[in-house]
C-alpha cells in the first residue's frame, strides 16, 4: 500500500508541477519546479523512496532514450553531424579527464576513479531541459538540431564511459588495452542488439497483423516493450543496454515509415508516449527533490569524513565543477568550430562569441545524469561501501540544479538578436509532397471508382461522388502547385476553411455530449461519435 501511495503522490506533483509552471509570471524551467516540489514532499511527509540503482536504471532510462532517439530530427542530425559528433564524443572524453582530474584535486578523499566516473555521468545533457528553458524564448533551430543530436548521442558515451570507471572503482584496477575491447564489444552488440529487436518486433507484429487483424491496444504495449527488451537482451550479451535502446529508437523511426498501423492506433500510441515521456521526467525530478535532504546529510557526513567541517564547501564545490563544465565545454567547442568552419570557409574564420556561450551555457544537465548518479553501486565487491556516493549524488544534484538556474537566466539574455545560418525548413519540400499525394489520391480515386460501380445500376451515383471527391484534390493540386496571388489566395482560404471546420467539430462535439447529458444518448455512443471528431480534429491542429 505504502508503494502505491507514494507512485500516486509523485505522480500528482508532476500534475501541479505543470500547473504551477504555466501560473508563475516569469519563465521558470519546469524540473526545477518539481524539484522544489520534491524537496516540499520531503519536508511535508516521510516517504522513504528507497532508490535501488539498478531498479531506477532499468525503469527510467530505456523509454527515455528510445523516445529521444525516435523522435529526433534525422536530417538536422546528418546536416551538423560533424559537430554533433565531435560534441557527443571527443567532448565526453574531454570532460572525464578534465573534471575527473579537478575534482580529485579538489576534494583528495575523493579517490580518482569516482573522480571520473562522476565526470562521466556529468556528461550528457539534456535537451528536455533546454527546451524547458526555451519555451518563452526562440531557439534557433540549427542550435536546437545541435543540442538534441549531442545529447541523444552523449547519452550513450557518457553512460558508457561511467560504467568503465566504476568497474574500476569496484576492482581496483584499469586496463586501457581491454577497456577499448570492452568498448568495442558494447557499442557492436548493443547497436546489433537495439536494431535487431526493433526490426524482428516489427516483422513479426505486421505477420501477427496480416493473420489476426490489428488491435490498437497491443501496438502501444509493443512499442512500450521494445526499448526494454533491447536494454535487457543487450545487458544479457555484455553489451550496452543504453545504446541498444538508442539504436531501437532511431530503427523505430524507420521501420514505421512502412506505415503498416492503422491510423488510430498511431494516435494513440503517440499520445502514450508523450504521456510516458512527460511522467518519466516529472517523476526523476520529483525524486530528486525528495531525496535532497537525505542527500544533503549524507554529503555533510561524508565531507566531515574528508576532514572538511564546514558545509559551506559543498556549495563551493559544486560552483567550481560547474565552472569547469563550462569552460571545457567552451574551449571544446570553440576549437571544433574553428576546425569545421576553417574547412569551410579555407582558413578564414571569424569567432562568435555569443553562439560560443550559449552553446557553454545550454549544455544543461538533468534526467540521464541523475539517473546515471543514483545508479552507483551501493556497496564494493567485498561488500564496504561505495567510496564517497553520498557526496558524488549530492554534486551531481548540485551541479544539475545549477546549470538550469544558470540557462535560464543566461540563454534569454545571449540569445536575444542572435543571427545564425538560417536552415531550410522544408515548406518546399512539404508543397511537392503534398502536389504528388494529391494526384496519387486522385489516381486512387478513379481506379476505385471503376471498379466499385462495374455492373451496378447506379454507376452514375458513384461516377458523382467520385468527381466531387476528385475535385477536392484538384484544387489542391492546383493551388500548391501554382505560383502568385492565385497561390497565396489558394493557401489563405486553406487556412479560413481550417478555422471554419474546427469550429463545426467543435460544435458537433459539444453536441454529442448536450444529447449524452440530457437527451439519454449512451455512453458508448457518445465515445464513439466524439472519438470520431477528435481524430479529424487532430488532424485539422496537426497540419
């Protein structure tokens, strides 16, 4: 019972969460108003959330990466992917060296291995909490394609970079020769794995399909199960489970261009995993909150340990990694755009330095670094404890925290007038896809119309109706594929016709409810008849 009532609380406080971050007057970022909310919990009511780290691992981790990876913009990622690799890689490896070696400067009881595994896990980023920040100021989208690519990808190598310095720390020792094989093997079997899984799920679900019918319900199920079947069958092989779940994620945006599920299920399954998407940040957060003054007391303790007496200094210290993270990240960055535009432009280049700092500055820290930090080990091979986890937890809460208190208030300022390379945005592309989906319709039409109204008396019913229908997508071919007034009249009556058509669901839809309220209509038809408006709503919205 004590487990079931704990879920519902952190589930309502993300609930009040949104709430409270759309009624506060100035643009705070969503996860640090569920920390706060945690952190309420955890002075209101005891819950004691026990966090097992593999548990937490396991629970939280897979369906993040598969949704961020299936929903990344593809074309951005390859358009910047020079960039976004050297970021998502050399950059995680910078700043394990970098930060590791500085904090076990900074803190010598802090032994170097838990120096670099908390590195490691400080490397990722987290566009989630960008876009967070983001959402009253205008990101460029070029600088968003960057973000979200070097984050999906950091994910896997920061992750991965952890768990070799912690089976340093649990063993004592570390063999470069073998970390590379090791290293080697993960990313082959973990990619093998993820495109695997996602690949034979959907063969055998289209099989199942062909045979049995399709049912809405079991497609969301499968897509939910397939990032945890990769993440466990990758584990199983001595892989890497995180990257197998990325690679099922970008898989899966390929594999559904097949388009071989009904057009519902497809909306279902999105409004799901939006749903999952938006729960399993909220809840993270929220845990972090909750767990704060257990992590602050543990931090305090294990500092006194370090011969430190003041707690004042865990304060420092997580300004100082901070700082850190942001200057190799700048360093970092000004020399791979200096590389790639040199090439580009054959030696002249021209710095700038605002972009320079808001790419520093919007490397924020959040969901994949705080489950990859609650996810160390609580106790060594012969059964001591973790060194110093309390105080690595508390720095990356402290240094999480930070970094989006930091680009909130810094990422507004800098990018206010900012001028980037505009990117295409594809309307041209949309247009011819639309011109040509519009004549296939038509194609479609006239074959279906033939062959419905063969032999039947009332061919001239379906010779109308079919006309009338063609002559809907005639327009449309005519309008987008034209050039001019005719062209933007075509578009602007697009748009008047869109508003008119939401307004007449909209007016079905509270109709269907008046005549279930007063007039007894059931509520299966009420559902029925009111599903049936939504999804021609979602579309009109959607466009």
């Amino acid at each position: 019972m004590e487990t079931i009532t704990t879920a519902l609380v952190l589930l309502l406080a993300v609930v009040l969460s949104g709430w409270l971050t759309r009624a506060l007057p100035i643009g705070v970022p969503i996860p640090l108003v569920q920390i706060a909310l945690g952190a309420v919990i955890a002075l209101g009511a005891d819950l004691a959330v026990e966090l097992h780290p593999d548990i937490f691992f396991l629970l939280f981790l897979p369906p993040l990466l598969f949704l961020d990876a299936w929903h990344i913009p593809k074309q951005g990622l390859l358009k910047d992917k020079s960039m976004i690799l050297s970021m998502a890689l050399g950059l995680v490896v910078f700043t394990v060296v970098g930060v590791g070696y500085f904090v076990h400067w900074m803190i010598p009881a802090m032994p170097l291995a838990v120096g670099f595994a908390l590195a490691a896990i400080l490397s990722p980023t987290d566009p989630i909490a960008v876009s967070a920040i983001s959402e009253r100021v205008t990101v460029p989208r070029r600088l968003m394609n960057v973000l979200s690519g070097e984050a999906l990808l950091n994910d896997a190598s920061g992750l991965v970079c952890m768990s070799f310095a912690v089976t340093a720390v649990l063993t004592g020792a570390f063999s470069l020769l073998d970390a590379m094989g090791t290293f080697v093997w993960l990313v082959v079997c973990g990619v093998s794995v993820g495109v695997t899984t996602t690949l034979a799920t959907t063969y055998v679900k289209q099989q199942m399909n062909r045979r049995f019918g399709s049912e809405g319900g079991s497609e969301v199920l499968i897509s939910l199960l397939i990032p945890f079947g990769a993440y466990l069958a990758a584990e199983h092989l001595g892989g890497s489970g995180i990257l197998a779940a990325v690679a099922a994620g970008i898989t899966m945006s390929y594999a559904e261009l097949g388009g071989q599920i009904v057009a519902t299920a497809r909306v279902r399954r999105s409004t799901v995993w939006d749903t999952v998407g938006f729960v399993a940040n909220g809840v993270i957060f929220v845990l972090l909150g909750e767990q704060l003054p257990r992590i602050v007391e543990g931090a305090t303790f294990a500092l006194r340990e370090a011969g430190q007496h003041n707690p004042l200094w865990l304060i420092i210290y997580v300004f100082a990694i901070n700082i850190a993270l942001v200057l190799l990240r700048l360093v970092w960055t000004w020399v791979s755009m200096r590389l790639t535009m040199s090439r580009a432009s054959n030696g002249a280049v021209k710095t700038n330095w605002r972009l320079l700092l808001v790419i520093s500055i919007a490397g924020v820290r959040g969901t994949v670094t705080l489950a990859g930090v609650l996810s160390l080990p609580l106790f060594m091979d012969d059964g001591s404890l973790f060194p110093v986890r309390d105080l690595a937890i508390f720095l990356a809460a402290g240094v999480i925290i930070l970094s989006l208190i930091t680009a909130s208030i810094g990422l507004p300022f800098l990018l206010k007038g900012l001028q980037l390379p505009q990117v295409e945005t594809g309307l041209k592309e949309e247009e011819h896809a639309r011109v040509a989906a519009a004549q296939a319709a038509i194609s479609a039409i006239e074959q279906a119309q033939h062959a419905l109204s063969e032999g039947r008396h009332d061919a001239d019913l379906y010779a109308e109706i079919g006309a009338r229908v063609m002559d809907l997508y005639r327009q449309r071919v005519s309008g987008r594929s034209g050039s001019g007034e005719d062209a933007d009249r075509y578009r602007a009556s697009e748009r008047i016709e869109r508003e008119l058509r939401l307004a007449g669901l909209r007016a079905e839809r509270e109709e269907f409810y008046r005549r279930g309220r007063r007039l007894g209509l059931s509520d299966s038809v009420v559902r029925k008849l009111v599903s049936e408006v939504d999804l021609a709503e979602a579309r009109l919205t959607a466009e």
